[in-house]
C-alpha cells in the first residue's frame, strides 16, 4: 500500500478522487484502512494550506469559503442538487445532511470537522 505525504494541491486533489473511490470500502478491509489515511493526510494537509479559524458554525464557514473561493450561490446550488437547498442551507431552514457534508469536503476542501458541527436553525 503506497501512500506518499500531500505536498502539493495536485496531491491533494489526486488523494480526493482515491477518497473517492474508496468511500464504501468494507470495514477492516485493507481498502478501508487506506481510506483512513489518506484522510488523515488529506486533513492535515487542509488544515496546513488553508487554515480555518474553528469558531463559526458550518453556515457561516461556508459563506467564509464562498468569500475567499469567489463561489457563488449558485455554485453551492450546482454542488448541492438545487436552487432551493443551497438557499436554504445559507437562510439556515435545512441543515446539512451527511451527503451535502461529503460533497462540500470532498469538493471544496471544507473540513468536515467544521461542517459536522450543531448549528441553530431558525424556525420556519
């Protein structure tokens, strides 16, 4: 099982799509133990090139992203499946599921330690 350290942002996209890949991997397979490395690489590498204050709730580190990436609205919309969700998400009507979680971690590099994390939502 070769694993090399992520040094640069091609490394840590080529680890991503291995993420990927092995997402479903059995539990106690040598394809899961893999998993739980790379994603320890792939952490520790967000986490040293970009930095996020840990304080905030999920909404606001996806609006912080969304700042400092240029993304829009809209490109939350295209990741998360809809108009409607990605605005709801950002007005705080829904919370993010695991599969949005995945797909804003694996996608745009938020930590899902980060997005994981109980926010208040507002009532309807």
């Amino acid at each position: 099982m070769d694993i090399n350290p992520i040094k640069t942002d091609a490394d840590h996209k080529n680890a991503l799509r291995e993420i990927d890949r092995l997402w479903t991997a059995p539990e106690g397979s040598p394809e899961s133990d893999r998993l739980d490395m790379l994603v320890t690489l792939v952490e520790a590498y967000e986490q040293k090139r970009w930095p996020m204050e840990e304080e905030g709730d999920p909404v606001e580190i996806i609006l912080a992203h969304m700042d400092v990436t240029g993304r829009t609205q809209a490109d939350l919309a295209n990741l998360l499946g809809s108009r409607s969700r990605a605005s709801e998400i950002l007005s705080r009507k829904r919370a993010l599921t695991l599969e949005m979680i995945h797909k804003l971690h694996k996608e745009w590099g938020i930590s899902a330690n980060i997005l994981v994390q109980p926010y208040k939502l507002d009532a309807a």
